[in-house]
C-alpha cells in the first residue's frame, strides 16, 4: 500500500479543441499530464512535425507531461490491410518522438459488419495476431502499446480481453482498464470478475464510471464500474501509474467524448474525492 502511487492525467479533447485551453485548465486543477488524443481539430495521428513539436513547446512551457498519444491504431476494420495500419502505427512514432512520450494507446479492430455477439469470440484469434505485429513492431523501435477495451470492438468483453492478451506475450503490449466501457457491454462487478483474469497486464487506468441499466455515464464511483473497488485493488498492489480522466460527461459518443471545463472539473474532483476516501496517495 505505501509503495502505490497515482498520477492524474487527462485526455485534453475532452476538455476543449484547442490546446491552450487544454492546457489552462490542467494547470488549475493541478494535473501535470496531457493524454494527446485531439487537438485543432484533428486527431492526433494527422498532426504535422510542426504541429506536434508546438505540442511539445507549449506543454514544456506549462509544465505538462505527454502521458501518452490517443491514438485510433485499431479501431478499423478487422478485414483493413495490415501494411496500411502499420504504416498509421510508424507515423504514431515519429509523433511520439516530438512530443515526448513513448506510450500510444491502441485498440483490437472492428469484427465484420453485422457479426452477431454469439460469433465475436472467432475474431480473437485473428485480431491477436494483429496485435502481436502492432506489438512487435513497437518493441523494435522502443515503444509501448496500451491495448484498451472497448464496446463494439473483438476486445470488448473480460473474456475477450483476456484471449487477446492471452495472444500477444509480448511486454510492449500492457492493457488499459476502462471501467465505463465494460460496463457497457453488461459486464457487472466487473473488477471482482475481471481484474483477477486482468490485472496483472493492466498498466493504465480510465477514469469514467457508467450505469449498467441504460450505459449512461457518470463521475468516478457514481456509476456500476466498481471504481472505488478498482482504485483498492490498485492501492493495495502497489500500483505506480497513470490514472487518465476520459469523463465523457456531455457527449459520450462511439470513438469519442466530451466533457468540457465544467465537465472535467467535476470529474477530477470526483475522483480525487474517492481518492481521499481510500487513502491513495497522488503523485
């Protein structure tokens, strides 16, 4: 318990387009770390080296880390040629380089148009073993991928998440628990069910919490995503990591959200409060 420690992130678009506003706002709420994922309305993969290195100027003026890139590395189609997302994936890098970070979140491909439920497990095979390339790629030039759960996606479910991470041994591959997104695919007292098949592999946390009966979402601990029970296990296995702030508490939508000043206010606050409750320590 003493040796966990929790930094505080958060993903800037949620919070406004533009980067000063991002960054204003970060510096009033006391956290010290941008999760890049948009930014001058665009993505964070089609910003130009100049783009991203006045990323890094303005960050490094603030005093604001780059956590990680937000990248949209697998959320395309399962069917897409890997060549094309190797390529988005290599661009990812030479952005990382510039902004200063060696982490880019990731996820594990869309199944076919109109796949039922009962037929999504055949995909975790095949989507692992993209994984696997996306992974091996990364460890070759030095970075790490965060594989995050997602609804809609073959890595929705614990247990497709754990086929998935089952599939690709390789350590430049972690995971990123997002407690909302499981609950939205129906999954209940999810971290007494899955962070026991998870965590082991989980090196990052999103903080959003939403209701098992309409998926709507809610601040840290307001919500079915068991976070309170999810920052204890966190506190008493010592974690040392990231905990990024995607709130999504105005629009909650399939490859996005946003929450604003106001949104994000309530969401930091939210989660420093259970913090608190816990007795976990801030970095």
């Amino acid at each position: 318990m003493a040796n966990a420690s929790f930094t505080l992130s958060a993903i800037g678009d949620e919070i406004a387009d533009k980067l000063d506003e991002q960054i204003q706002l970060l510096q009033e709420l006391n956290v010290r770390y941008l999760d890049l994922r948009g930014v001058w309305g665009k993505n964070v993969l089609d910003l130009d080296d100049d783009e991203a290195r006045k990323v890094r100027t303005a960050c490094d003026e603030a005093g604001i880390g780059i956590s990680s890139l937000g990248s949209p590395v697998g959320k395309s189609p399962i069917e897409e040629p890997m060549d094309v997302v190797l390529e988005r994936l290599q661009r990812l890098f030479r952005i990382g380089e510039i902004v200063g970070t060696r982490n880019i979140r990731i996820f594990s491909f869309y199944p076919p148009q109109g796949t039922p439920e009962s037929k999504l497990d055949d995909y975790v095979d095949e989507a692992a073993a993209r994984l696997v390339q996306l992974a091996d790629l990364a460890e070759q030039q030095g970075f790490h991928l965060l594989l995050e759960n997602e609804k809609g996606i073959v890595g929705d479910t614990v247990e497709r998440c754990r086929g998935l991470l089952a599939g690709v041994q390789n350590p430049a591959l972690s995971f990123v628990w997002d407690p909302a997104n499981f609950v939205q695919v129906g999954e209940a007292a999810v971290t007494e069910s899955g962070w026991p098949l998870l965590g082991e592999r989980t090196t990052s946390v999103h903080i959003k919490d939403a209701m098992l009966g309409d998926g709507s979402v809610r601040p840290a601990g307001q919500g079915d995503g068991q976070v309170s029970a999810l920052l204890t296990r966190l506190r008493d296995e010592g974690y040392q990591g990231f905990l990024a702030l995607e709130p999504h508490l105005t629009v909650a939508g399939h490859s996005s959200g946003f929450s604003g000043p106001e949104g994000m206010t309530v969401a930091v606050k939210a989660l420093r409060g259970l913090m608190v409750e816990l007795d976990c320590a801030e970095a």
